[in-house]
C-alpha cells in the first residue's frame, strides 16, 4: 500500500510528518510522491496564519474526488489546523478518515492502527522495500510546544506547553539519523533553546550531539532571544561542528511593538545580543522573521523595522503579514485594512532583498565548504544555499563524481549571488573545475591520482 505526504508550514512538522512517515514504513507502507499512486494521502496542515490554512483546506476538498475514484483510499489530516479546527474539518469534509491534532502527534502509530494493518488480501499490497530515510540532511525534535505567549501567536494554543524529549531519545533519534546517512542535525523546538530535561540544558545538548559519531554540523531553528546565553554562544563558537548560522525571529524593529507583541526583549538588547554573537564569530550569518501590519503599528513605528535591518543587515529574512489568529490576544485589536499591510510587506521585502543581496555579494570569490545535499545543491556551514555549477558537464566526461555525491563535503568557489542563493564552481585542492576542463580536453585522466 501507497502513501503520499503533503506537508504545510514550519520545520517542525516536516520533522512531524518525516516521523509519521517512518511509522508508516515501519508498518510496510511504501511511498510515493504520485497522489494517483497513492491509497493514503496524509495532509500535515499549519495554522500559523489564515493563508496556510486556507491553502490546506482547498487540498482537502479536492481530495474527495481522488478518494472516490479507488475504494479504500483513505485521507488523514494531521498536524496544527487539525488541532484547532477538528470539529469544524470532520464537519466539512466528512469523508477523512482520521484527525490527529498536532498535540497528538506522538500518538501517531495507535491512532493510525485501523489505517497500517495491512491485510493479505489487499489488492493493493505492494512488496517493495520500505524506503529509508536518507536525507543527508536531516530534522529532530528536541521538543514539543510553547511556554511564551506572544500575543500574535497561535502556536501554544495548538501545540500546548513545552515537553522535553530526554537526552537518550534525543541522542538516539541522531544515531538513528546518521545511520541513514545524515551528517547534519537540525535541532527543532518553538523556542529551541528553552530546552531543559533533568540536570541538561540547551547549551550541553548542542555539545552532546556535536560530539556524536558522524555528525558533521548541528543547526538549530528556531532560538527565542531571550535564551541566547553566553554558554550558547560560547558552544557555537567554540565546537567546530555547531554552526555558526542563526535564525533568530525578531518580529519587530519597535519597543512598541516587542512589547505589544509580548516578545519579553527590546530592540537595544537584540542588537546587543547579535553584536556581541559577531564578536565571538565574525563569519557568522544572521537571519529573522518579522511581522509587518501588526494591529496599531504605526507608520514610524513600521520604518523602526525598516531601520533595524539597515542596522543589523540580516542574511536573509522572511517577512510576514500579520494574520489575525482566533483566540488570540491580538486578534481583540483591530487590525489593519490588507491594502496598508500588503504594502509595508512589500517595502520590507525590497529592502531585504537588497540587503540579502548585498550580504551575498561579499562572499564572490571565496572558497565555501559545501555539504552536498543533492547533485548540484549544498549548503554551507552558515547555511547559504549554493548551486554548484558545472556538474552536467563533469557528469559528461564521468570525472571526479565520487567528490561530488550527497553527503561529501566539498570546497566550493563562490562565483555569483543571487537573492537566496549562491553559485560556484567546484575546487579540487588549487584546481577549480574550470581548470579541469581544460586539462581534460587535453586529454589527461591524471587526476585519478
Ligand atoms: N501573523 C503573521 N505572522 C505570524 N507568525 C506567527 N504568527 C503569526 C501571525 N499571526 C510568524 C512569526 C514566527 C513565524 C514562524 O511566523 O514571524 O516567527
Ligand atoms: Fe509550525 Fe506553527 Fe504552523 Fe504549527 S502553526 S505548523 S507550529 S508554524
């Protein structure tokens, strides 16, 4: 039997539907990136704002022709707006099969039982392996919900309070991980860094898993400001395989706004938070989400925003209009006609750019540690994206491919920039591929040696 996985929203529920995949396969279903191939499809939904929301509910509607058009197809809907809106889902699309609400996520496997016994006599058995995982790189979750309540927010309501998975099930996720060939560990919780489990907090764990066989780099998504420390910073600096890449959402450039937000930090003690990580790791890059339009937020108070990152000149960002969320805090004030929102969004999106851009630019013409994800896609330590160059051509000639294959780390020369990404060309010891090329053509297989 077939299963097919869409997947709306936040890291943590790819690392949600990636665990609800293994269940899966674990009970000897295969999958498939074809819908029409598919018996299960599993829609893993996000509720962080209306849009996402609205996105995976159309995909559900359309499900039910591609449920009636086989018996015993079955649909499951899981995740963040399964959670908020369960009721509501099975009233309106009642031919799901199952919900299961992101709090309940850990229950996967029992609530999906009626769904993975497989009987022998299905038609639709299907004998292949199941697949394992094999992405070079891969997500674990640390921990599960959210003690802040940033007034914006609808993740505590959905998710509940923070759980704390132990260091041995953390540890051993990451061993699991490497096994199926993964080098770098991401690290995900709400707040990240918030995590505590008996005498353990985020600090010693980040050195924990650095310090495991075969992990290569450790990142971490998505920290909270206030629980950046100094034993953080130190262990980023200090471990070479800890990353020294920070996603650190601010959401906002005004004290105002922080404070109306319920951020529990200002805009001085972010800047001197990242200043002071920029002394210890100068190479370090940095990048945020923000929310623009918040209820109230003035047009001054708007440019504080715009002026935050001229200061801080993030990495990248992603910028997001503020939706009002039901049951709220913030969903009590009025909120701004979608004209003005939508035109500060694309104020602060061209300036990001160009800052992004910008940022990119100073790194032409260095040499970058790519970890090969996939053929001609990496990324480097503080987690640019970088497109290597070349490689169709170096396939033609079937040189030096053994350099290049996913989960090689290789020395990249940075050629271009662009918005999001990086281009390069692959380096061999002082022989970039350029070079090859042209011994090549002279006929030389030398480089075998
Ligand atoms: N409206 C807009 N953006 C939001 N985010 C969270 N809630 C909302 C909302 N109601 C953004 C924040 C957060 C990211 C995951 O989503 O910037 O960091
Ligand atoms: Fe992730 Fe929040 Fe969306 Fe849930 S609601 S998927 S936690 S962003």
């Amino acid at each position: 039997m077939k299963y097919f996985v869409r997947t709306y929203g936040c890291q943590m529920n790819v690392a949600d539907s990636n665990e609800m995949s293994r269940h899966l396969r674990a009970h000897g279903l295969v999958e498939t990136l074809d819908q029409d191939d598919a018996s299960v499809i599993l829609v893993n939904t996000c509720t962080v704002r209306q849009h996402a929301e609205d996105r995976a509910f159309s995909e559900i509607g359309r499900l039910k022709k591609w449920k009636a058009k086989r018996p015993g197809r079955k649909v499951v809907v899981t995740g963040c707006a399964a959670e908020r809106t369960k009721e509501y889902l099975e009233d309106r699309f009642p031919f799901i099969d199952l919900v299961v609400g992101a709090k309940s996520i850990e229950n996967f496997e029992q609530m999906a039982q009626r769904l993975l016994d497989r009987r022998e006599t299905d038609e639709e058995l299907d004998y292949a392996v199941p697949a394992i995982d094999d992405k070079v790189a891969a997500f674990v979750t640390i921990m599960r919900g959210c003690n802040y309540s940033c007034t914006y927010c609808i993740v505590p309501s959905v998710r509940g309070r923070e759980i704390y998975h132990s260091m041995d099930q953390i540890l051993g996720e990451v061993r699991d991980r490497v096994r199926e060939g993964s080098r770098e560990i991401t690290l995900l919780g709400q707040t990240v860094n918030s995590y505590r489990h008996e005498q353990y907090r985020f600090a010693g764990l980040l050195r924990a898993v650095a310090a495991e066989d075969g992990v290569d780099r450790v990142r971490f998504i998505s920290p909270h400001p206030y629980y950046m420390n100094d034993r953080v910073i130190e262990a980023m600096a200090e471990v070479p395989e800890i990353c020294e890449g920070l996603h650190l959402p601010v959401q906002s450039g005004s004290n105002t706004m922080l404070k109306a937000m319920a951020r529990n930090y200002t805009r001085e003690q972010y800047v001197m938070l990242i200043e002071k990580m920029r002394r210890a790791m100068p190479e370090m890059a940095l990048s945020t989400d923000i929310i623009v339009g918040f209820p109230g937020e003035t047009e001054e108070e708007f440019q504080q925003t715009l002026s935050l990152i001229e200061e801080l000149h993030f990495d990248w960002g992603f910028i997001f209009k503020y939706s009002t969320r039901e049951g709220t805090p913030a969903a009590q004030l009025e909120s701004y006609p979608e004209q003005l929102i939508e035109e500060r969004h694309q104020r602060c999106l061209e300036l990001m750019d160009r800052i992004a851009l910008d940022r990119r630019l100073r790194l032409v013409g260095t040499t970058q540690d790519v970890l090969v994800e996939a053929d001609n896609f990496g990324r480097t330590c503080a987690n640019y994206k970088v497109h290597i160059n070349g490689r169709e051509a170096q396939a033609r000639q079937g040189a030096a491919l053994r350099n290049i294959a996913p989960g090689e780390e290789v020395s990249v020369r940075i050629t271009n920039a662009h918005r999001a990404t990086l281009e390069g060309e692959l380096q061999d010891g002082n022989v970039t591929f350029e070079n090859f090329r042209q011994e090549d053509t002279a006929g030389a297989h030398s480089r075998e040696r």
